[in-house]
C-alpha cells in the first residue's frame, strides 16, 4: 500500500506496507527505494537489510563526488564573509573613513540579511533543488565579494554587505540539507565536519591568501585591500560556475551512479527515517511546524547561537588581537600568525567529527569541547603576556570550529522527514547566526586592548553551551523512558498513512538520539 491513499486506517497501513517491504528486504533493495512504502517498523527500526560492502562502496562514491565541491564552495564562501578582517588591517577602515563604530555596522549589516533569509532560503533550497541553487547563491556572493572591491564609503560598503548576507544565507544549511539526502543519521557529522572545516581552513588559507595578495603592486585598478575582495571574489564566481556543471542534485539524477547504487543510496537513508513512504515528500505545513517547534531542534539552535559568538568573533577578530599582541609586526607578519591556530582547529574538527560518526553520538561531544573554549577565553581575560594570549586563541580554536558540525548534525537527527530537516538545519543555522550578529559587537573600540567585554561575553557563552548541552541529554534519557511506557499501536489506531507520517517527532515510537 502507498501513502497516496490516505483514506486506509493505521493498522491496514501497517499490514499491507511492512510485509511488502520485508519482501523487497534483504541485499534487494530496489522495492525499498521505491516511492509510496514505508521500510521502517512500528519503532523506527529498519525492515530492510544492507550489505555493508556495497555500502562502503557507495559511502566512498558518495565522499569523492559530492564532498570536495561543496567544501569547496563554503571554503570561499567563508572567506568572502571574513576577509573584511584581513582587508581591515589593510586600511579598509582608513580608506573608508571609517569611525567609532562604523566598522562594527558594516560587520552587522550582513548579519541582518544572513538571518533573515537562513529559512527562506533553506526552503527554497528544496523546492528549486541543490544541485541549482548552491551554484546560485555562489555565484552570487562572489559577485558581491568582487563588489566590495569598488566601494568609497560606509553606505556603500553596508549595501554590498546586506546582499552578501542574502547569498550566503542559505549556504551553510544548505549544504547541510544536501548532504542529508546522501548520508546516514551517523554518518552525517563526519561529512559535515569536512565542509564545516573549510571555516577554520578559511582563516588560515584566508591570512595566506591575503598576505600573498598584498604583495602584489596592484590588480587592473585595484590596490591594497581592494585587490583581496577583487581577486577572491572573481577565484568563487569561477568555482561556483563549475559547480553547475558538477553538483548532482539527488541520487536519482546522479549519472555517476549504477540503478543499483541509486537505490542503494535512497533505501538506506529512507530506513532511517519513521513511517516515510519518501525519502524527498511533499512540503506539509505540520512537518515545517514541527520542524521548527521541536524542543531539540530549539535548544541546539541556542547552541549554535552561543557557538557562533566565540567562531565568528574569532573569526573577525583574531586579526585585531594579533594585531594587539604584535604591534611592531609588519601587516603581513600578523596575517601569518593569525594562521596556527586556525590549522589546528580544523584538525580537531574532523577527529571530533569522526568519533561522532563512529559512536553515533553528537551531544557528549559538544559538552566535551565547551571545557577548551572557556579556558581559552580565562586565559584571555586573565593574562596580559602576549604568548598566553595567542596560546589562549589556540585553545578557543580546537574546540569551538567543532561543533558547527555536530550541532547541524543533531539538529538533523533530531526530526524525520525531508521537510523538517530543511526547516530544523535552518532554523539551527539562523539562530548561530543570531549569535554572529552579537559577535560583531563583542570587541568594540572603547574596550581594547585587553577586550574585557568580549572575552568575557565568549566566556559566558561557552558556558551556556557546556549547561544547555548537558541538560539535553538529561532531557532525551528521561523523555525516551517515558515513551517506552506508551502502547504504540494503541496511540496510533484511527489515523490514516498521511497522519503518521506527518507526526513527526510525537510519534509514540519515536526516540531521541544523543
């Protein structure tokens, strides 16, 4: 029986889909990957079983072919958001006329549009497709990066910001949703971290970029920090074109795949996921509702939030303290030593990330790295000795970075259908940028150069995550045993097809995973 009929009651549903799909079980998994049957039971659990070999095989196909061009993409995408921090020690806010706060507002302005658009453009990421809009919305913010390179005044420069903030909006969740589509609830994190990593990366590569830049005497008519916005934002209009022609929008179309690995990659996901008769369903107003009103979903949104604070004020910032630590370098000297740090964190994005994937588990983990981002900021706040304060960025950097990866993955695991998860990785996204946007007035001028404001609101920040994450767990162990003491079949009886997959995470057999 297919969910198109959803006049059938629950309990006819059940017992003319899963015996179908147990036929179409075992190592023949083209029955399961087909539209209109649910391959889960009663409990979540998968009906159908796979061959670890030819998952493996597919895993591998999966992390060649889709994995390096969207990491890619964000790679730039990063950097076009944070190399005004670059071009700042480059005489941006002196070329500008920049005063007092100015440079904070242009920072701001992004973040106004950023958040904004997150969910709007995460549900436009579903209904247009991935595989087009990724390349768009990179193409776009490349032509607004290449746009900075021509402003003469604040106005300007907040204008080109706002339309940035628009493009880049829907990257991160984007990205996120995509690979959503191709991977497992476990592997996810893992594959997350390998994009994600390109924020630290961006730093580092980003001061080196940078630095190499300026060596230059100039670029067609642009000098100085100009020519960081020109160049770079003309390398990801080149990337993002041949995005077009790379990104495979689903496994359905995806021509580097056999029939038999398409299936492989729509069954395998579709088990995973309760009562889905679809890997891809219809938009429904009550998943979207549920997506975005779901207590796991809002809690790692604050999360996020209070991660983005410590990433992105490190991010904008780490400049400005370098700069602070090592007046007499020369500004390419401080470039490089902004470098380090940054390479380190990204190599404990993706060992965290790794063991998230080998343990299945996402919610220790981000209690784990709390911890390293508060003592990076006491030793922030608490020492004036320049090498304890750069070591202080190294510590901030190994653990922060990590948990973009894990919370988008747990905002992800946290719901059942495509529809939710366009609308709870969104949702995650919006609210960490909430957080960007604060981080933008956490170092402010008055304040350096010990920054006591902003060292101390990332102290208080890394502090939330440590309490918010902990009582999670608490949360779902306690939530998960009182769902065990409810009789599945009987909260379910009288409801149609249409109405079990649409319950979402109150579904009586549903269990959160940490």
């Amino acid at each position: 029986m297919s969910n198109r009929d959803p006049d059938k009651a629950q309990s006819e549903t059940l017992e003319a889909v899963s015996p179908h799909a147990e036929k179409h079980g075992g190592h023949d998994v083209h029955g399961a990957a087909e539209r209109g049957f649910v391959v889960t039971d009663h409990r979540g659990e998968s009906l159908v079983l796979f061959d670890p070999e030819a998952e493996r095989k597919l895993r591998l196909k999966l992390d060649l072919m889709i994995v390096p061009t969207v990491s890619i993409l964000y790679l730039f995408c990063f950097i076009d958001r944070a190399n005004i921090g670059n071009a700042r020690l480059a005489g941006f806010e002196t070329d500008l006329g920049l005063k007092g706060y100015d440079y904070n507002t242009v920072l701001s302005i992004f973040y106004v549009s950023y958040i904004v658009f997150e969910i709007p453009s995460n549900l436009a990421c579903k209904w247009i497709g991935p595989g087009w809009f990724l390349p768009a919305i990179s193409l776009g913010f490349g032509i607004s990066s290449l746009g900075t390179a021509f402003v003469h005044d604040r106005a300007a420069a907040c204008g080109v910001r706002f339309v940035l903030g628009i493009f880049e909006a829907g990257m991160m969740p984007g990205i996120s949703y995509y690979l959503s589509r191709w991977y497992r609830r476990s592997e996810l994190t893992f594959r997350l971290s390998l994009f994600i990593v390109m924020a630290p990366l961006a730093g580092a590569f980003g001061g080196l970029l940078a630095s190499g830049i300026l060596t230059l005497n100039h670029f067609g008519g642009l000098h100085s920090w100009r020519m960081i916005f020109g160049i770079e934002g003309i390398i990801t209009i080149g990337l993002s074109i041949i995005a077009f022609f790379t990104l495979t929008d689903r496994p359905e179309t995806a021509r580097w795949l056999t029939q038999e690995e398409k299936d492989l990659a729509i069954a395998r996901v579709k088990s995973e996921r309760m009562a889905q008769a679809s890997v891809l369903d219809k938009p429904d107003n009550n998943k979207l509702w549920l997506g975005f009103w779901n207590p796991m979903v809002l809690s790692t949104a604050f999360i996020f939030l209070f991660n983005n604070i410590t990433v992105q004020g490190l991010a904008f910032f780490t400049p400005t303290i370098v700069a602070t630590i090592y007046p007499a370098k020369s500004t390419i000297e401080k470039q490089l030593y902004t470098v380090p740090p940054y390479v380190l964190g990204a190599v404990f994005v993706v060992g965290l990330s790794l063991a998230s994937w080998r343990f299945d588990r996402r919610a220790l983990f981000i209690v784990a790295t709390a911890p390293f981002t508060m003592l990076g900021y006491i030793l922030f706040l608490a020492s004036h000795e320049p090498r304890v304060r750069y070591a202080a960025a190294f510590f901030t950097a190994v653990s922060c970075f990590a948990v973009g990866p894990l919370a988008n993955a747990q905002a992800s695991a946290m719901v059942v259908s495509d529809t939710s998860r366009s609308i709870a990785i969104g949702t995650n996204v919006m609210f960490g940028n909430i957080g960007g946007l604060i981080a933008t007035w956490s170092y402010l001028p008055f304040d350096g150069p010990d920054y006591k404001i902003g060292n101390g609101l990332n102290l208080a920040a890394a502090s939330a995550i440590l309490i918010v994450s902990a009582s999670q767990i608490a949360w779902m162990k306690w939530d998960n045993r009182r769902r065990e003491s409810k009789d599945i079949e009987t909260e379910l009886q009288g409801l149609t097809q249409t109405e079990i997959e649409s319950l979402e995470w109150k579904h009586p057999g549903f269990r959160w995973q940490p």
